[in-house]
C-alpha cells in the first residue's frame, strides 16, 4: 500500500544528464549569437565610423562648432499651425545659421550618412543583439540631421511645433548625441576625433 504522501510527490520524467545536456546547449546558442554579434560589429565598424564622421562634419558646419542655445522664434496659427519667423527675428546665432543655410558639402555628409548608415543594414540581423542598439542610434542620428538640414535649407518647412522641438535639441544637444549615443556604437579611435561640446 502507497503512502499517502506519495501522492503528491511528482515523478521524474528524465535524468540530470539529460537536463544538464539541454542547458549546455541553450547556453552555446546564446554565446554563439553574442560572438556573432561582436563579430558583426568588428566587420561593419569602419562604416559605423564614417557615418559618424560625416555627421560630426556636417554638424560642426551647420552650427559653427557650437552649441546654440538660444530658442528658434516661432508663431503659432489655427490648429496648431506653426511658422518659424524671418531669419531678422531670430536671435543671432539661428539667424546665422538660418542665413548660412545648407551647401552641397552639406549635402554630401548626408549622402554619406546614408550609405554608411545602408552598408551597416546589410550586415545586421533581427538577432542581432548589438545590432538593434546601432540601428536606433543610427537612425535616430540620421533622421534628425535629414529633417534639420531640410529645415535650415528651408525654413518655411516647418510646419508645426514637433519641427521646431527637433531643430532645438540638433542646434543644443550635441554633448548628448554625441557623448551618451554616438560613443556607444563609434570605435574609440574615432570617438577621440569627435569635437567635444
């Protein structure tokens, strides 16, 4: 007769080894994924730099090698409309910029921008663990400097207040991007390059 204890006491259905074995592989899987990953990262490193480089070229261009942190002058219309005010209403320093606007060396910095930023694509994959962090840096860092540049060339562009939040954080944030974002993806060599602000 079973003791009534042993009702409740659940059967082993496999060995240790057996386990153990399952473990060790899931473990290999995870290790190979991350070796992958830093593998990865070593080959596409020269085109994560140079997207950094020709941003860190076209930005101190556009800004003067400076934070700007004076507000660009806006009004406000029905619905939420926006309209940036004539360059001879901003305060000095967006005036400059506004009225330096953007030349074709400009123009190809974010050229380059994008064909570095297309060649590491091609490199990285949905399991890419490093992957996923360069790609939004990237993205991140490309877009905003598309849209800003669009907006420096053109000023009548901006149509509403997110515009005008994005021109402000390209014209005063670069310590952030390029201290807190940029240096997580970029080589340490090119990292030593990058202006300071």
């Amino acid at each position: 007769m079973r003791s009534p204890r042993s009702e409740f006491v659940p059967e082993r259905t496999g060995n240790s080894l057996q386990q153990l074995s399952g473990i060790v592989v899931i473990l290999a899987l995870i290790a190979m994924i991350l070796l992958l990953s830093k593998y990865r990262k070593k080959k596409i490193q020269p085109f994560i730099d140079a997207f950094a480089e020709a941003y860190c070229t076209v930005t101190d261009r556009v800004l003067n090698g400076s934070n700007v942190v004076d507000r660009v002058r806006y009004e406000t219309g029905e619905g939420g409309y926006v309209r940036a005010l004539p360059p001879e209403d901003q305060a000095k320093s967006i005036r400059e910029i506004f009225n330096r606007g953007v030349d074709a060396e400009d123009i190809e910095q974010i050229k380059t921008m994008f064909s570095m930023r297309h060649k590491t694509q091609e490199y990285l994959t949905s399991i890419n663990l490093i992957g996923k962090k360069i790609n939004l840096i990237m993205n991140r860092c490309y877009d905003l400097t598309n849209l800003c540049l669009s907006l420096i060339d053109d000023p009548s562009k901006i149509r509403d207040k997110k515009d005008i939040e994005e021109l402000e954080f390209y014209f005063s944030r670069q310590k952030k991007i390029r201290g807190e974002m940029l240096k997580e993806i970029v080589s340490q060599e090119c990292y030593s390059k990058m202006k300071p602000y």
